[in-house]
C-alpha cells in the first residue's frame, strides 16, 4: 500500500460522533413531534444559511481527521518503509501550500519577502533589499508588473470554474425534483428566484454557490501564491487556519459529548429524587465551582505534560502526543463545564415530577427509572439541544484563550489559539505582521457568529413557549 493508515483516539470520536448525527437525522424523520420544530429551522432562511456554513466547516473537519503514514521507501520486495509523520486527506488536498515552506515572513499574495537581507546586485555590489520568494510568484518574470493582472485572471477563471461546477450540480438536483414533484424544469426554476418555495432553496443555493467559489479560487490562488502570507518560519498562514477548523471543531463537539451525561443524569436524578441525593449532587457541583476553572485546568494540563515527559516513548509521534493533549483538553473542559446545564435540568425535572401524567404514571405502579426516562428526559431535551448550541461557540473561543496563555493544546498543533499566541511578538514588529491574527480571526469569527445564529433560530423553533406565543 501507499500508505498506512492510522487512527487517532479523536478520529475515533469524531467518526463515532458523524455515525451518530445521521443517525439522529433518521430518527428526527421518522417522529413527527421531533421533525416539525427542526423543520421550522430549515424553513429558516438564516437557519439554513447558518447550517450550510457550519455543516462546511464540519466536512472541513472530517477530511482533516482521516490520517495516514505516508510511504516513502520500499524495505524489501514485499514489505514497506512508512514515514513517521502523520499526514491527512486535507494535508493531500493542500499538498502546495504545506510543502511551499518560505524562509521567513512575506505578507499575504507577496512575491518578495517581508524582511530585506543583503542581497549581491547584478553589478556585484552588496546591497539590503527584499529577496524573490521561491515560491510564492515564483512563476511570474516580473512580479511588481504582472501580479495584479496574474491574481485577477486566477480569481476570476477559478469563479467561473466553481460557477460551472455549481450549476451543473443545481440543475441535476433540480432535475432530479421536477421530476419526483412531477413539474417542469422551468417551473422549479422559477419558483426558486422568486422565493415561492416552502424551504429558501434561493438562500440555499447563493449560499452554496459562495462556498464554492471561495474554495476554488483559494486553493488555485493558494497554489501560486501565499493566501494569507507565511509565518516566521515559512510557513503557508492561510493552511494553518484551515488545520486549525478540526480543533476547533473538536473542542467544541467532544467537550459537549463529555458534558452532556454529567449534566442530564445529575440534573434528572438530583430534580426527580430529590432529599440526600438532591444534596449530595448540590455539593459537587458546588464544590467544583468554587474552585477556579482556569487553575484547575492548569493544573490537569501540567500532570498531562509530566506523565508524557515520563513516557515519551509511548508516543509514535508529535502527531499522537498532541492528540492526547487535546483529548486531555476537551475532558477537562467537560468536567468543569457540566455545572450549569445541570441545573436547568434539575430546575426543570422539579417541575415536571409535578405534572399528572407524572403523578399518574406513579399511581399506576410504573417504576421511577422507567418514569425517569420515559418521561421526564424526552421532556427537557429541548433545552439539552439549545444549551449545547449556544455552549459551541463558547467552547471554541476557550480554546482560543486556554492557548493564548500556553495552558490549551499542544503547540505543534494547528489551532486559532496558537495562532493568536504566536502573533503576540509578531505586532510588536515595525512594521507590523497582521496577517497572522488576521486569519485566526476571520476563521474563528466565522465559525462562531453562524453558530451563534443557528442557535437563536434553533431555540426559538424548540422552546415551547416561543411555539405557543406563536401561536
């Protein structure tokens, strides 16, 4: 084989977590109570937009946790030499931008660098000036004259690529309804650009049609160019950014996935059973509350560092250590992030042990764990759903912070955090090297504003009371 393939302990969760969400997806389709609020979500026009966007980051993520040793020599007639790095899906899709490694820093699509050196002029006199870059621009004889033209003419012939590409895919799909829905082509169409469709299909498509040629003309311009500049070692910003959406992804998503049954069994058993157990489960979220997250998370990190100090030849990789930390992490996070969720759910649970159907159903003889549930937990999934919406985005900025004051993921993994953290010095620079922060922000602000929205249309479409002053 080519490669070797290989599985982190986060891709395992990361894979077990999309097997999940489809499988959420199946069983919201086939429970009309469940259908008809998530329905509402999609009817949303910034519903939609935002789970488009965010699904786009989610497939970002999901191609960069696909790992493998790449092969680089073969041993013997049957048998393989693998390399020791691990390299993934996204690293082969981005194969240019992470091998066109500069000397230093060059700012975004520059084609000389960013420092000047002493340079030996065609008379053969020493002089400072800024060096060509040896790969960015590298193909253009005189860069001050033909860069602007070269990076207009990419853009606008890699738009029309994706521009293509998506209405093709559009008219297929559309085809594909016309005639399942037994309608003309035409009619479809029209019905689309004039926004007489039951879900904003014409949201849907520009928002489509955005990504798509975002893509496109980034990764062709990112062939030739440094998109967001390089770092102080070279390195392609705008690749780091992008490795950077997998950890923000999983910060978010496995902390959630560690917080929840903490949060719904406490919260269901202190609010149902009430007395000692009410007390005991107060006395620990208490307790952990009080004591502050920021040092309790520093602290686990530290004991993290010297038990791989201790076993460093446990780890195959850089790759492995550091996908131990960030596991490590997200476990942390959880555990200190419970607290709050907990309570709604016991507040809640306090109420709806007083319901009659409650009352009831425990007149009937029915068992407190069957009661507990059946009934009590199907009732307060709404606010699971619409806590761990409004948490992501919280979580993601965490991270940001947790890095920026060396206490959250490795250092040699691609993260916003660290990326903010390694621009500290860069703009105390003169002049200053903005590119770096830049790119770290615009990602980052992406991801959380639209997660932000989808959790506001999400919790309107799932909280009851909204629904019944809807009404």
């Amino acid at each position: 084989m080519s490669i070797q393939p290989t599985f982190l302990i986060t891709d395992l969760l990361f894979f077990a977590l999309t097997i999940g969400l489809i499988a959420f997806v199946f069983m919201v389709r086939k429970r009309p109570h469940l259908s008809r609020p998530w329905s509402q979500v999609l009817k949303s026009t910034t519903g939609s937009v935002s789970l488009m966007v965010l699904l786009f980051y989610y497939a970002i993520a999901l191609l960069d946790s696909f790992h493998f040793h790449p092969r680089v020599a073969q041993a013997t007639e049957s048998q393989y030499q693998y390399s020791s790095e691990v390299h993934s899906l996204l690293d082969v899709a981005m194969t240019s931008m992470r091998s066109q490694v500069e000397k230093t820093f060059s700012a975004p699509l520059a084609t000389h660098s960013f420092a000047k050196e002493m340079m030996q002029s065609e008379a053969g006199q020493l002089q400072r000036d800024y060096p060509r870059l040896e790969y960015g621009g590298a193909h253009l004889v005189e860069p001050k004259v033909q860069k602007v033209a070269d990076v207009i003419t990419i853009s606008l012939q890699s738009s029309a690529l994706a521009l293509l590409y998506w209405a093709l895919l559009w008219l297929f799909i559309l085809w594909l309804y016309s005639q399942r829905s037994s309608q003309a082509l035409t009619t479809v169409i029209a019905n689309i650009l004039t926004a007489k469709t039951e879900y904003p299909l014409r949201a849907i498509a520009t928002t489509s049609a955005v990504l798509l040629v975002l893509t496109v003309v980034s990764m062709q311009l990112g062939q030739q160019y440094h998109l967001f500049g390089t770092d102080k070692v070279g390195q392609d910003v705008f690749y780091q950014a992008v490795k950077s959406v997998r950890t923000g992804i999983l910060i978010g998503v496995l902390t959630t996935l560690i917080t929840l049954p903490l949060a719904i069994l406490l919260g269901a058993l202190a609010g149902f059973f009430r007395g000692w157990v009410d007390d005991l489960i107060q006395y620990v979220y208490t307790t952990l509350n009080s004591i502050p997250h920021v040092l309790l998370i520093a602290a686990a990190v530290l004991l993290l560092q010297v038990y791989m100090s201790g076993h460093a030849n446990d780890f195959d990789s850089l790759t492995e250590r550091a996908d131990l930390r960030l596991l490590f992490l997200c476990l942390i996070l959880g555990i200190t992030s419970w607290t709050g969720l907990c309570r709604l759910l016991r507040a809640e649970t306090f109420k709806l042990r007083e319901m009659e159907y409650i009352q009831a159903a425990d007149a009937f003889g029915v068992s407190k764990f069957k009661i507990l549930v059946r009934h009590v937990m199907p009732n307060f999934m709404h606010i699971v759903i619409i806590s761990v919406v409004l948490d992501f985005s919280g979580l993601v900025l965490a991270e940001a912070v947790l890095s920026y004051i060396n206490i959250g993921v490795d250092p040699a993994m691609n993260s916003w955090g660290n990326m903010i953290n390694q621009a500290r010095l860069e703009m105390a620079r003169d002049p200053i090297v903005w590119w770096s922060l830049s790119a770290a922000f615009v990602f980052m602000f992406t991801l959380v504003l639209f997660a932000n929205l989808f959790a506001d249309v999400v919790r309107d479409a799932l909280d009851p009371r909204v629904v019944r002053g809807d009404q």
